[in-house]
C-alpha cells in the first residue's frame, strides 16, 4: 500500500476536512492535480475560471490555480495558501503573474509533483506540533519493554490525548494481543508493507484498530515479519504528524528499519531488569542507542533483591534514570482475561506511566529529563 492509494481505507464518523480549491480550465493540468490531491488523500473542490463563491476561495484550506487563469485572477481577494500552479518550465513570467494574485510559491509540474503532494496533504491534515514520540527497548530479551510500551499507550489515551501505538518488533508476538484485540477490525503492518514517501495521516489512523481509546499498529499472524525502512519512515511520520502521543515498542536488534524508526523519537526508554546479567547485556544496547538518540533514559525493572537500585543501575549505564518500576502483581492473569498492561490505576505499570506523562507533557509536549 503506498502513500497514494488510501481511497479504501475505512473511515470513520468523524468529518473530513475541506480540500483545496483548484481553479483552472485547463483539462491535462486539472487531470494531474486531481491525481496529486487523490495521493494526498484530499477531495478538492474545482471551479473554472473565477471563483463564483466567493467562501470557496476564503474557506479552503489550499487554492491551486492554473496558470491558464492567473491573468483573470488579479482582482481576488488576498489571502494565504496560494499556490500558482504551471507546466512551462522556461517561462519566467510565471513569477510575475504569481506575484499578480498574491501567490506565495509557484509550482511547475511535473518536477514540482512531490512537493506539492505535500503541500496539498498539510493543509487538509492541519500542520500542528508533532505528537511526543517515545520509543521503548528491551536491556535483554524478556525485560518487559512490550509491557511498558501498552501501559504507556494506555495511559496516554486515558489522558483524552490522541494516541498511537505502533508495534515496531516483528517478532514480538503483536501488540494487539497484548491488549486482548487481536480479532479487532483493522489494518496491520502487512497492508503497509510497500507505503512510500507520503502516508495520509488521518487516514492511516482510521485504518487501524481501535483498542481502549488507542489506534494500534500491529503484526498480524501471517508469513510477513518485516517491512522495509521506507515504510517504517512513511508509516510513523504520518502518525506523528497527526499529533498526540505515539508510543513505538522497539526490538532489540537494530536492523534499518529500527534505525529508521530511531530517527524520529523524541526520547528512548530503555528497560533493564535490576540484575548483573541484565544490565551488561543493557550496556551494550545503551552504547549502540546512544550514538542514534539524543534523549535516551533507563526505565530499572524489579524485583530488587540483588542489592542494585535504579541509581545504581543508571550509572553503570551512563544514562538519566526515567524511574523505578517493580513488579505488577497479578499481571499474567490480568493479560490472560483481556485487560492491558496498566489498565487499572493503582498497579505499578500505571502509576510509572502517568507520572512519565505528567512531566512529559507539562510543557504541551516537552520531556523534561
């Protein structure tokens, strides 16, 4: 599935908002900007020549005009988000009459084809501040990072704010199932498999299943066990453009597609049972992240009973400690029936959780060591 071919996702109740308007009477150009707005997941609005609604051309949150029209468009009303839109590579006058109708930037196809697409798709997403992203890993196999991760979401969406999950260890048995949804309607990463360059955000989050008032990105049961970094890269900047919080549950063998993945976290959690082996193996993430993360903190897994504490632990690592965690009586059962990591509000899982959101999102979005 590629950033293009979105038309088949489900949709939901919620109201999509207006598309560009493109003004011009020129057939191939209206053709190619159609198909521009379709990659861009937007439904335009066409009108030829001058706009006869003069809302039209106030109210939509992009006016593509040809260039076919742009000598009668002087007399427009000025406002933002006008593009003057051309195929005459050699013309210089498409400035000039650019500047006519108070065009900020001009657009020559098809060389200007993918900077347009996301124009186009960041005036009908809305461009707001990123969501916080945040990244989970495991010090060694079995530390429970899959576990911190869904408690995270979980509180996350508890707090009203958008939030997703994305599962990004393929190998890792899924996400939805930790979280009892595993037979819930949606797409898992299979469908994404071939997403190039542009993802409609609002439409990726649709797709997926809907989990205790959380979008997951999960693997599903199949033969499919790794998708290429582009996908990586397209699938989670559309999710972080759609803001909110997203939580990535990492794997511990960083191929490219992890490396991907690590480029746009905003801080790195990384969990480390409070054992000797534990945190040797956990050096050595720590040392591999560290050149890949600017915010990288420990997250110390209990029990603790061999004599190593959170402190102790963070500084062996060389790492901020993000805080202590002991262990969650009752968990297996918990998961057993249905209900996530962190669901309840007094268990260990959920009190780290919501006091990691508290300051992490203090500051409308900041993580504050």
């Amino acid at each position: 599935m590629t950033g293009s071919n979105t038309s088949d996702w489900p949709t939901s109740g919620e109201p999509r908002q207006r598309g560009p308007l493109i003004v011009t009477e020129d057939e191939g150009l209206l053709d190619d900007l159609l198909r521009l707005c379709a990659a861009a997941g937007a439904v335009p609005e066409v009108v030829h020549g001058t706009p006869a609604r003069r809302g039209g051309w106030d109210s939509a949150p992009l006016v593509l005009v040809g260039d076919d029209c742009a000598m009668r468009m002087g007399g427009a009303a000025r406002r933002e988000g006008v593009v003057l839109v051309g195929k005459d590579l050699d013309d210089p006058g498409v400035w000039r009459r650019a500047v006519g109708i108070g065009a900020r930037n001009v657009a020559l196809l098809p060389d200007s084809e993918s900077w347009l697409v996301d124009r186009i798709a960041d005036a009908v997403e809305g461009v707001g501040r990123p969501a916080l992203t945040v990244g989970v890993i495991g010090g060694r196999g079995g530390a429970g990072a899959s576990t911190l991760a869904c408690a995270l979401a979980v509180a996350a969406a508890r707090t009203g704010r958008r939030t997703m999950l994305i599962d990004g260890d393929p190998l890792g048995g899924g996400l939805d199932v930790m979280l009892g949804g595993e037979r819930a309607e949606g797409l898992r990463w299979p469908a994404f498999a071939d997403s190039r360059g542009r993802v409609a955000g609002r439409a990726l989050e649709e797709a997926l299943p809907e989990l205790h008032s959380l979008r997951v990105l999960s693997w599903d049961r199949g033969e499919c066990t790794a998708v290429p970094p582009e996908a990586m890269r397209a699938v989670l900047a559309a999710a972080r453009r759609r803001g909110g919080v997203v939580v990535l549950d990492l794997p511990r063998r960083l191929d490219e597609t992890a490396m991907e993945a690590l480029e746009q976290l905003d801080v790195g959690l990384l969990v480390v049972p409070a054992e000797l082996r534990a945190v040797a193996a956990a050096h050595r993430v720590a040392s591999m992240l560290g050149m890949l993360l600017g915010d990288l903190r420990a997250v110390v897994r209990g029990p603790f009973g061999s004599g190593l504490g959170g402190e102790e632990i963070s500084r062996l690592l060389g790492l901020p400690l993000a805080g202590e965690l002991p262990l969650e009586p009752g968990l297996p059962d918990a998961l057993n029936s249905g209900r996530p990591p962190g669901g309840g509000e007094r268990g260990p899982l959920a009190r780290f959780s919501t006091e990691f959101w508290a300051h992490a999102l203090a500051d409308g979005g900041g993580v504050p060591v």
